[in-house]
C-alpha cells in the first residue's frame, strides 16, 4: 500500500504551452539521485498517481518535478494548473534503480543520454558530487524537440564554467535547425559517429557507462547500437555499463 504525504506548491514555471516545472514542499524519506515518486490529485473521490523522476538533488526543498503535458496525460495537465499554495499528495518513499550507486563496472566515461523531461533524473546527478567524483568525464546529451524546450539553460552553462575540461554537454534540436545543436536523433547521430565526434572520444563498452531515459523509441535504439559495441544491461547482480528507463 502507497504512503502518502500532504504535498503544498511552492511555485510553477510555465516555459512553454505543454512544458512547465513544479516545485512542491513535502516530508519525503531520503532519495537517491536518479530515483523518482509518485504525484497524485484527488478527482471525484478517487485518487489518481502517476511516478515522475525527481528533478531537484537529494536533500534539497522543494522537491522539483519536469513536465511535458502533451505526452504525459490528464494527470500532468491537471498538475499544470496547480497554484502556489495548493495541495498535492506526494508518495512518502521515492524508488528506482537509475542511479549512480548502482554502477559497479569501472568507467572513466559518464554519458547520459535524455529526451525531454527524461533528462530530470540526470539533473538531479549533476547537481550531486557524485559524478564528479566517480568519473573523469561527464557529457549530457539532451535532446528536445524545439529550442524553447531545451530548459535548466543556466544549470549547464554553470556546469561548464565549473568544470570546463570534465563537462561537455551536446544539445540536440529534432524539428528546427539551430546553431550550435545537433540537428535529428541521437540514435542516428551515434550510429554514424557524429555524436562521439562532438564528445570528443568513444564511447567503449571499456571505459564508459552509459545512462538513458526518455522516449522509448530513442532508449530501444540506442541500447541495441551500444549492445552491438559490446555494452552489457547494467543490473543487480550482473553489472554491465548500460542503465536506462523508458518514459510513458
């Protein structure tokens, strides 16, 4: 049975039409970067949840929340008129296995690959010691459909200033052209050498762990280009350098 705590607003950004984020209070137990809870609304006397990846680091209040509303249901456009103040239950223990600690295979490479709200769980790593501490070289490749999806701008630009030979990130625009991003999708991008070419190294099954989440379409082909490499699914009691989670 799901615990649940009294969640309250603390704020909401609208970036776009369907893109909004949500800042909520809640006395959650501990969470792992990486992991993600459940939201929920009560509607006509039933209460309806959805999970949604953590976005904020791990101790940090409010609790921040990525959303897309076009893919992401009745749920989301529900939440995307909440209001400062408003009531949102929050389940108490957040869960999930895309996290950091879970990676016991040697790598000097971090590659996380996201689409959309996917990229909330590597966020919440990025503003963690963690990786920093467990790799050499960290790349954030995020793909987004226009520019003005493409969000947490400053986050990375901070990143990069802090750690300005570690850090690389490689934006990814599908339906526009725009300076500066790769034009199209990560799977063709990485299956004809253009995304290791803007990373600036390989990415071997030897020296790399490579992180996926978003849309499953990106997740399923991108997995089956690494695995062919000789990447492994990384998971309990059988580590390899492949970690990843389909959204919707």
């Amino acid at each position: 049975m799901t615990d649940w705590v009294k969640g309250v607003v603390a704020d909401i950004t609208h970036w776009t039409e369907n893109l909004f984020s949500l800042s909520i209070r809640a006395d959650v137990a501990p969470f792992t970067a990486g992991q993600y809870t459940s939201l929920a609304l009560d509607v006509d006397g039933e209460r309806v949840a959805q999970p949604y990846s953590i976005l904020s680091a791990p101790g940090v209040q409010p609790l921040e929340f990525f959303f897309y509303t076009q893919l992401e249901g009745d749920l989301s456009r529900a939440l995307s008129r909440r209001v400062a103040g408003d009531t949102v239950w929050v389940q108490q223990q957040p869960e999930g296995t895309l996290t950091l600690s879970g990676i016991s295979t040697p790598a000097r490479n971090l590659c996380l690959m996201a689409t959309g709200t996917g990229v909330a769980p590597f966020i919440s790593m990025l503003q963690t010691d963690q990786p920093w501490q467990q790799f050499e070289h960290v790349a954030l490749v995020y793909a987004a459909r226009v520019w003005d999806d493409f969000q947490y701008r400053e986050l990375f630009t901070a990143l990069q200033a802090r750690y300005p030979q570690r850090f690389t990130l490689v934006p990814f625009i599908s339906r526009e052209q725009r300076d500066g991003t790769l034009h199209g999708h990560i799977p063709d991008k990485l299956r004809n050498g253009e995304l290791e070419r803007h990373l600036g190294h390989e990415l071997r099954a030897e020296d790399s762990h490579v992180m996926l989440c978003g849309n499953p379409g990106m997740v399923k082909d991108a997995v089956a280009i690494l695995q062919d490499r000789g990447f492994r699914d990384n998971r309990p009691g059988q580590p390899g350098q492949l970690s990843y989670e389909s959204y919707w």
